[in-house]
C-alpha cells in the first residue's frame, strides 16, 4: 500500500504551521505537523521544527472504533450516516440486515 497523504491545516506567515495526516506504506496512521518561525528558533535555535504521533498497524482498528463511538455517539441515524460516509469515499463495506 503506497503511503497517503492530505493536508489538515495550514497556517501561513512568520508563525507558520502545516499539519498533514499520512497513510503509512506499513497501514501505520501518522499525524505530522511541521512549524516555522520566530518560536521553532527561539525554542529549538533552528527555523523549522517537526514533531508527529503515529499509530502503529496493530492500534488502528482500536482508533478507528475510538473515533466513530465519538463521532456517533448519539445519533440514531449511525448506521446509515456511516454506510454513507464508507461510500462516499470508496471504503469497502457490508450492509447487511436479518431477513
């Protein structure tokens, strides 16, 4: 699996940051920001400075379930929110139902 990326967030100017979300070759989910300014210098007596969190192949199916109880909670309309949202972005699935 070729490794993914997008931008989340871009802060321009003299305090500028960028955070992307990237898909690890390894199936790995990395959050990464990189910052440059003024503050990288002051604190790190260098222009740039990056730093980022990843989570190993084997915690994804647990952040995953993490991140949809959060985003769902609540909603009566879950299941056909997240069969939706799995479509519209071309991630595999399974309706299923008793018949």
């Amino acid at each position: 699996m070729p490794t993914t990326e997008i931008e989340l967030a871009c802060a321009e100017g003299a305090e500028a940051r960028t955070v992307r979300l990237q898909l690890q070759a390894d199936g790995a989910i990395r959050l990464h920001a990189y910052d440059k300014g003024a503050t990288a210098r002051l604190t790190f007596d260098r222009d740039e400075y990056e730093f980022w969190v990843t989570v190993p192949p084997e915690a994804v199916a647990r952040l995953a379930f993490e991140l949809l109880s959060e985003k769902y909670a609540g909603r009566l309309q879950a299941v056909t929110e997240f069969r939706d949202f799995c479509k519209s972005r071309e991630i595999m699935n399974k309706f299923d139902t008793w018949s």
